[in-house]
C-alpha cells in the first residue's frame, strides 16, 4: 500500500532528460498489489480473527507491511519525484511536506475515531471486556493532558497507530535522498543502508555500539521505541522508490533467477508461523528465538528483506511486464468475473489513504461485532466480507469525490 497521493500518480506528457523512465509511466501491477495488502491489513488488524491464521505473514519472513511500504516507496517516486523533477528540488519539498501534513492529521483523526469508539462502548457498562484496554490506551484515558502532547508531538505513538508516523518520518527523508541523488546515487545507496545499520538495536549491541541506536520514544512514561522504526523500515520504502525512479534497474526474467527466489520463499515456510504451528517444528521455534536480530520486524531485520524481495520478484515475473497477465481478456464467465475483481481491486489501491484509516477503525468494530455475535465460522466469514465491502464502498466513494464531480458540472 502507498500513501502518496492518487490524484499525483499520472503519466506524465513531457518530462525533462534527468527524469527516470521508470517514473513516467502507472504500472496496474502497483494498484493490484496495493489494493491485496489493505484487504491484508484489514484481516491482521480485526481481533480473533481466524483469516489471519492465512494470510502472507504466516507463511514467511515478510508480510503485508512489506507490501505497503514498498509500494509506497514505488508510488511516491512517480507522485513526488514528479515535482522534483518539473518543479525543482525546493518546490518538490514543498510537495512532500504537504503529504506529511495531510498524513499527519490522517493519524490525528484516526486515533481519536478509534479511541471515542472504545470509549463510547465501555461507557454503556453493557460488557465485562474493557475495550479501552485492548489498545492498552489507559494512561491516555486516566491522565490525558500529558498524552494529548505526546500526541501531537508524535512521542506518544501507541502500536496500533504506528504505521503513519512511520510513513511521515520515511517521506521527511526524501529531500535529503533527491539531494544526495543529484552528486551521485551511490551516496544515496550508503546513506540508506547507513541508517538501516544503526537503526539494528540487536546487531548494534552485538558490537557494543547499543547507544547508537536510531529510534524514537513511542511513550513518555517508558524508552520504548516506536514499533515500526522508521530508520529501519526506510530500506524497503526507498528500495521501492529507487526500482521505480530508475536507479536501481529491472532484474531479468531467467530460470536461475525465479528457481532462486522460489527456493528462498520455500526454505522461509519451515521457518514461518505455520511451521511451529501447524507441521511443529520446535528447532524452527528455537531458530526463531535465536536468530530475532534478523527476523525482527520492528527494526526490519535482513531476512524480511530477503524474502520479501524473493517474493516480489515472483509476484512481478507472474504479473507479467506492466500486468499484462492481470489485464488479460476473454469473454467467458470467469474472465468478467476476474474483470470486475480486477477493477475493485485496482480501486482500493488506488485510494490507499481513505481505505486504510476507514480499515483500521472498521477492523475494531468487526472485533466487537464478533464479540457479541459469536466467532463460529461463517460468523467470521461474514463479517470479514462486510468488512472488505466497506472497503470497496470507501474507496469508490473517495474517488468519487476526489474527480471533483461539481467542477465538471460548472465547466458544462
């Protein structure tokens, strides 16, 4: 999923020499994988909800942050490198600040829509679960002042809210990568895995170089870090942003290379949730335990990295060049069945913004619904597909309003 704005990503009519080929041109592959990672997160973030058993991050290093943020970094190449490259380095920053504002208050408001909702339901007194407490948002609750700051100071960042924070430090990184592009991109490849070392809290103890670490306070009461560290997470945003500007090029479509990339993605699944859980593997549990420091998803260990890069791969050599496989025709049932899919999948990659602050509120009311309904199979089934349709209802309504319909009526 990206957060760069849709409205941006266009084909661009002309461009000046230094602009990235890669960078002029909307790829369906983008949307497609984007659209798939927020029905993801949507599952992953509704409490007792059996599909996450399933889903990607069981199966394997990486999971659907993966995808967001990598499809973030591919998608504000082409909206914001755009400006760089028309409007200049100072006007291009411009743009990138005006993001982070817009996903700043985006973060605001999604907290305190979660919060009043939690809030609204203890307050009826109707149920024995203090719902406050799932988010462990107590300290804000009993001594709000303090916390109010750390809100909008972005030092009190609670887990379940962290992903934004993250995005915003990751795109205030990006005039400094535009700068550092323009004397020579290796020093762009030094920065970017510069910080990723020093944000390996793990790593850097090994080498007692622990105070070095890079991250930042997540509560005033407290040193924990923010969950989802920035600096760490920075390597795959702008891995993503590189592929997509051109700087780092295509990889080829050979045999030796799709054999690699599937053996790393298989020798993941012993290693993964599903093989402790399901085939037991307790030296894959104890490998796990031991090996955390490249695992760890917090500071975005290596081997997440590793396989997603490998899965990637896969999923764009299956897609086919510029997904001309996910664009295929016919004019049978199931080709206009995939056509439709295809065209609500796109969609909600495309207002990635709306979708996933409306998923992250709808997934804690999916969890009270399952709450007091019950969490029998088809229970689950179904309020996961109402889920996904609110979804779809969000992203076709916030595409609505962003073609500015009324301006089109007035011109007429």
């Amino acid at each position: 999923m990206t957060l760069a704005d849709p409205a941006q990503i266009t084909p661009l009519a002309k461009a000046p020499a230094q602009a990235a080929p890669g960078a002029k041109q909307r790829d369906v592959r983008l949307d497609f994988f984007r659209g798939i990672a927020m029905f993801i997160i949507l599952f992953a973030h509704t409490p007792g909800n059996f599909f996450t058993s399933w889903i990607p991050a069981r199966w394997g290093f990486s999971d659907a942050t993966e995808i967001f943020v990598f499809c973030s970094g591919m998608a504000s190449a082409i909206a914001f490198g755009r400006a760089y490259d028309t409007a200049g380095w100072r006007l291009g920053t411009a743009r990138v600040s005006f993001r982070v504002w817009q996903v700043y208050w985006a973060h605001i408001g999604l907290f305190f829509a979660v919060a009043t909702l939690l809030a609204a339901i203890d307050m009826t007194g109707a149920y024995d679960k203090v719902y406050i407490g799932t988010l462990n948002l107590w300290k804000f609750f009993v001594d709000p002042g303090p916390q109010l700051v750390g809100l909008l100071t972005l030092t009190y960042v609670p887990n379940y809210f962290d992903i934004l924070p993250m995005y915003m430090v990751v795109l205030a990184m990006m005039p400094l990568i535009m700068a550092l592009s323009r004397v020579h991109l290796g020093l762009v490849a030094v920065f970017i895995v510069g910080v990723w070392v020093f944000a390996q809290r793990r790593l850097l103890a090994e080498f007692g170089l622990a105070d070095l670490h890079l991250g930042l306070p997540a509560e005033p009461w407290s040193d924990r870090k923010w969950f989802f560290n920035p600096f760490g997470w920075q390597l795959i945003f702008f891995s993503g942003f590189a592929f997509m500007r051109g700087w780092l090029p295509k990889p080829p479509v050979t045999p030796m290379l799709i054999g690699l990339a599937l053996a790393l993605v298989l020798i993941n699944v012993p290693l993964s949730n599903i093989g402790v859980r399901e085939f037991g593997f307790d030296w894959a549990r104890d490998w796990r335990i031991a090996n955390t420091i490249w695992i760890t998803k917090s500071d975005f260990g290596l081997l997440r990295y590793v396989h997603f890069l490998a899965l990637a791969y896969l999923c764009w050599v299956a897609a086919g060049d510029k997904g001309v496989r996910l664009l295929a025709t016919g004019t049978g049932l199931l080709a206009r069945i995939w056509q439709q899919a295809l065209a609500i999948i796109l969609k909600v990659g495309q207002q990635s913004l709306a979708v996933f602050i409306v998923s992250m509120f709808t997934a804690r009311v999916s969890g009270f619904v399952m709450d007091n309904i019950g969490r029998d199979t088809w229970t689950v089934v179904g309020v996961n597909l109402a889920g996904m349709c609110v979804l779809v209802l969000t992203a076709y309504c916030a595409g609505w309003y962003k073609s500015q319909p009324w301006r089109k009526k007035v011109a007429q």
